[in-house]
C-alpha cells in the first residue's frame, strides 16, 4: 500500500445492497429535481442550439464517421451517439431524444459518482449539486452541453480506486473510453490519470492512464487545429479574475447578486487558496481532493484561453453560464468534503449556509418555459420533402432542412 492512502472499509452483502438503493435514491432524486426545475422540457422537448442546427442535421445527412465528427476542436461521441439513434425513431420526437436521453445521463452519472470506489467523501452533496445549484438551466436538458456534467464523471474516475472484478474493470474502460471522446476534458484530465498511476503504482492504473492518453491522441488532431475567436483586447487579469469568481464561486451561495469588482477579485484568490491550503493539510483523509481542484482549475484556465472571461461584463450573470457548471459542482463537492473531516459545529454553520444559498437562489429555482415554436408542424413539412427554416431555442436560432434528403423512417 502506498503511503498516504487510507483504506477503506470492507463492505458485507447487507452494507452494498444498502449503497445501491442509497445511490439508486439520489439519482432518481436529482433527475426528479432537474425535471421539476425544467420542467416544460419533460412535457414539451423542442430543440436547442447545437441539437438541431448540428447535431440533428448532420445525423439525417451523414453516415460515415458521424461518431468522431469533431466541433469547435473536440469530438462529441455521446451525442454523435444520441443523434444516431435519432435517425431511426418517428422524426416527431426526435426534439424528445435530444433532450429526455440527457436527463438519463444525467442520472447515470449522479449514480457513478457516488462509487463506494471514489474515495472523496461529499459525494452525495456532489451528485445533488448537479441538480440544485443555481445556474442559468442550459446545461440540463441538452444534448449539446451535456458534456459539461459529464465531465465531472470523467474527472471522478480519474481518483477512483482500483477495481476488483471484471464488472468493474470493463465499466472503467467503457466509461473512460466514450468520457474521454465526448468534450475536451480528457486533456485536463490525463495528468490526474498520470499521477493516480504513480500514487497506486499498479499495472489497472497505469493502463487506465494509457487509455487516457489514447482518448487525448485521438483528439489532439481536432484540439490543435482549432483556433478560438482572436481578440485584440489586453489581458485583464484582475477584471477575468473577478468575473470567474462572481460566477462560479459567488453566484454559489448569492445567486443573481452583484458583487463589487474589487470584492470578487479577492475571492478569486481567497477561496481557492484556502480550500488547497485545507485539502493539502487534510490530503490523508480527502483522496483526490487536490486532483478534482487541479481538473477544475485547467478546465477553467482552458476555457479563459478560449471565451477570454476578462472580456465579460461583470453584470452579466447569464450568458456562457455553462463554463461555470461543473466547477460550481466541484466546488460543493470540495466543501462537502472537508465538511466531513470538520467538528460537529463546523458543519452546522455550513449546513446553515447552504439552506441560506438555496433560499437566496429559490425565486430562479424553476426555470421559466420557453415558447412553443411547434416543431410538429415542421416534422411533418419535413416528412413531405419540404425545404423549412425551422426555429428553436434559445430565441433567434434557427436551422434549415433542405427538401430531396432520404426520407426519415
């Protein structure tokens, strides 16, 4: 055994089936609470963005390589996956695919991230952080940013335990194979598979770790020749610093209240800084602790580089607010975590504030609906051979399916 690696517990026949039914419980509960907060998804499924303007048309034009097509420099497998799976379902519910099959996802990975193998405690509080923080809802829902929740499932199995069945080991594969595929998150997440392999010095990790180098070489081609937007305004380091903390960390426990510039710098730097100081004091009983803040602090390096956050209105508290999701959830997950190696009053003061947060972000905890741009209508034009311009959300997007494509069966 490594130094510094605490075992854990042996669990008898009775303490798994418990687990199960506990993990089983608060993954039906975090799909429940997203289907309530987004709720004219479940009862109206239109299209958003990226899944009918690519995702839907590409799959109804192209049969070849579709699964490894990639967009914006990185390749998208699971919903290359979904949008396949269209191709073979009344075009009258495809809306239905794009936006139910993610919420199963979801779900999936509220369940996964509760492994008795992970070792950092919190994780309960973490698998119901994807469903409670506050945020702006894009990312729940759609097939096109679905990425950003699992993510964090490919971060977590990057500090799980070996494991010790076949079962095991065939769902780490499978799951680090199409995680590793879908988004850009492989690349922050390869040193955490680098550094896991050192720290168990066994032949499961270090193959894991060459999966994951696979996964990032099977995307480098697509991540190196892209190129974000230029922009040619200087860097301000400090104006970026205070919009990343307004919306990640801030926005956690005040919802929707702007703080001064000033106050947001500091806490870009305050928090972060206390939170490794307390992690690395405590690194024995917070396995993988340190490793989720490294994957969320190069995710959030990474999308600087690409959105140039410095260029942000600090007022704005919506637009790009899937950039802010899973580092929202990490952050929950780190706190929930030291909370459990805190005192019995530590936790009360944070339990208190965590009601405090929801109370504050409760008048925004149910989504508004989006209007009804009767996608039936559209099908059926569509199912004709017509030439439409369909609309969908958010407002103003739009796509056009061109009439003489192969029938939809």
């Amino acid at each position: 055994m490594a130094d510094g690696i605490v075992p854990h517990p042996i669990l008898t026949v009775e303490d798994r089936a418990s687990e199960g039914k506990r993990r089983l419980l608060i993954a039906v509960a975090v799909m429940a609470i997203i289907a309530l907060r987004k709720y004219d998804s479940v009862t109206h499924p239109q299209f958003w963005a990226e899944d009918g303007a690519m995702f839907f048309i590409e799959a109804e034009r192209t049969t070849h390589w579709l699964l490894l097509s990639p967009y914006q420099g990185y390749l998208h497998l699971i919903p290359r996956f979904i949008a396949v799976l269209g191709r073979n379902i009344p075009l009258i519910w495809a809306p239905a695919l794009y936006t139910w099959a993610p919420l199963l996802f979801t779900g999936a990975l509220a369940w996964g991230i509760q492994s008795p193998r992970v070792p950092l405690p919190g994780k309960a509080a973490a698998a119901l952080a994807v469903a409670l923080v506050p945020h702006t809802g894009e990312v729940y829902f759609t097939t096109c940013n679905l990425q950003w929740i699992l993510a964090i499932g490919l971060f977590a199995l990057a500090i799980i335990d070996d494991p010790s069945s076949w079962p095991q080991r065939f769902g780490d594969i499978l799951s680090l194979a199409v995680l590793g595929l879908t988004g850009p998150f492989i690349a922050p997440a390869l040193p955490l598979f680098a550094w896991r392999a050192w720290r168990l010095r066994s032949a499961w990790s270090a193959s894991m770790a060459l999966l994951a180098a696979g996964c990032l070489a099977v995307q480098a081609p697509a991540m190196i020749a892209f190129r974000p937007i230029p922009h040619s305004e200087p860097l301000l380091i400090l104006h970026g610093a205070a919009v990343i903390a307004q919306r990640m960390i801030l926005s956690v426990v005040a919802d929707h209240i702007r703080f001064p510039e000033a106050l947001c710098a500091a806490t870009f730097f305050v928090v972060p800084g206390a939170l490794a100081w307390i992690l690395w004091r405590r690194r024995p009983r917070l396995t993988g602790g340190l490793e989720l803040m490294m994957a969320g602090a190069l995710t959030m390096a990474a999308s600087m580089y690409k959105m140039r956050f410095d260029t942000w209105n600090l007022d704005d508290l919506y637009n790009g607010d899937r950039y802010m999701f899973m580092q929202k959830v990490l952050l929950v997950w780190l706190v929930a975590a030291i909370a459990s190696t805190c005192g019995v009053a530590v936790r009360r003061v944070l339990a208190v504030a965590a009601v405090s947060a929801f109370l504050i972000s409760a008048p925004r905890f149910v989504f508004p609906p989006y209007p009804d741009l009767h996608w039936a209508s559209y099908a059926k034009a569509i199912d004709r051979g017509e030439t439409v311009t369909v609309p969908i959300i958010p407002a103003g997007s739009k796509f056009t399916y061109r009439g003489g494509l192969p029938p939809h069966q």
